[in-house]
C-alpha cells in the first residue's frame, strides 16, 4: 500500500525544489546565450546597414547615367524614387520600393553631395542617430 500512494503523489506535479532549479538553471543560461544573441543582432543591423548603402551608391551611379548628375543634397535619396523637377532624363523609380527604405534602427539615411569623402556621402548614424559612437551606435557610412 505504502508503495501506491508514493507512486500517486509523485505522479501529480513538480516540488516547489523542482521549479526553482529548473528556474535557476533557465536563468543561467540566458545570462549567458543572451549577451551573445544582442551582440549578433547589432552587428546583423550594421551589416544590413552596409548592404543598403552598397545599393544606394549603385542606384546612384545609374542615376547618374541617365541624368548626368548626382541627386544635390536637397534633392537627397528621394530623388531616386521621386521625379525632381529639373531631372531630365529621369526614368525612375530607381528603387523597387515606391519610398526610400530607413536604416536598420528606423532613422533616415544621410546624403550629402558633392561629398566630403567621395563624390557623394551616403551614410546611418546608427541605433543613437548621433555621430561616432561605438558598436551598435557606430556610424555606417558609404566611404568605410
């Protein structure tokens, strides 16, 4: 008979001692895999960052093709989805989508022309939207 009852009650659920190991040890392993998950994540988002720039600045040149010139900086990025009005030639949208996508972290990209390191600067100042900065906060630019 002893034996039935113990069997009965280990049958209908975990010790208060159980949970908390189990919780203890879940703990331990996201203290540990989740610092390295985040720092993957920033860098996956530089990364992503860095691709759009790439296909901005070969956009660009193609705009460039067509109309002769680079976009002036008040023109900016949009002139590669929208018509400028002294943009002859123009035969956009340059970009698959109707807008001009934002960086990773939801900020618009800069652009700037004539450039100060090329002959145009297309650049995200990354997840701070401030200039410099280190690791997720460092600035992707087209010149780097």
């Amino acid at each position: 008979m002893k034996g039935k009852k113990e069997t009965k009650r280990r049958e209908q659920g975990f010790t208060l001692i159980e949970l908390l190991v189990v919780l203890v040890i879940l703990g331990l392993l996201g203290s540990i895999v989740g610092p390295r998950v985040m720092k993957y994540l920033s860098s996956a988002k530089s990364d992503s960052a860095r691709l759009q720039i790439q296909d901005f600045a070969g956009t660009l040149d193609l705009y460039k093709l067509e109309i002769g010139r680079y976009p002036t900086t008040d023109e900016g990025l949009k002139a590669l989805v929208e018509a400028p009005s002294n943009a002859e030639g123009w035969s956009g949208p340059y970009l698959k989508k109707k807008e001009v996508p934002k960086d990773p972290w939801g900020n618009e990209y800069s652009y700037r022309f004539p450039g100060q390191h090329g002959e145009f600067d297309v650049y995200s100042l990354g997840a701070d939207n401030a200039e410099g900065g280190d690791g997720e906060n460092k600035d992707v630019a087209s010149w780097e």
